[in-house]
C-alpha cells in the first residue's frame, strides 16, 4: 500500500528537526451543501531544519519516529519574502 502524502502550511519550526504543519481539507455539507474547511496539525521530520513559518510543505507517512510524529518532510518550497 502506498504511503500518503499531504500538502500543508508550517506554521511552527521551533523544536529542533520538527517541523508543525497545517494541512487543510474541503468538502461540502452533506445537508446544507456549503464547502467546508477543516485543518488539522501535524508534526513532521524535517532532518536539515530547512523549513520555517510560512513554508508550503509535502509531507509522508513514516514509521513512528517520536511520541508524535509519524511524518516526514518529502519536499517543500520556500515562502516568497517581498
């Protein structure tokens, strides 16, 4: 079976080699039919520290690797800083 991959937001790089990542679903109502956003926090390995707040990151299921991260950070891309 294939490792999941989900795309977020980080929105706290202050533990070393973790990132928290914000990921984001939508999906409609079932009675009212209006697109709901749900987010939920994941902390994630990143090995280099190379991800700050603002980041969009992928991250992938991993093997448990603390008490509670269970993700890994595959790639991501830099925020744009004007």
């Amino acid at each position: 079976m294939p490792k999941r991959t989900l795309q977020g937001v980080v929105v706290s790089d202050k533990q070393n080699k973790t990132v928290v990542v914000k990921v984001e679903r939508r999906f409609t109502h079932p009675i009212y039919k209006k697109t709901i956003r749900r987010s939920k926090n994941y902390h994630a390995h990143d090995e280099s520290n190379a991800f700050s707040i603002g980041d969009i990151v992928w991250i992938e299921e991993s093997k448990p690797i603390s008490k509670l991260k269970r993700w890994t950070v595959v790639q991501g891309e830099k925020k744009k800083t004007a």
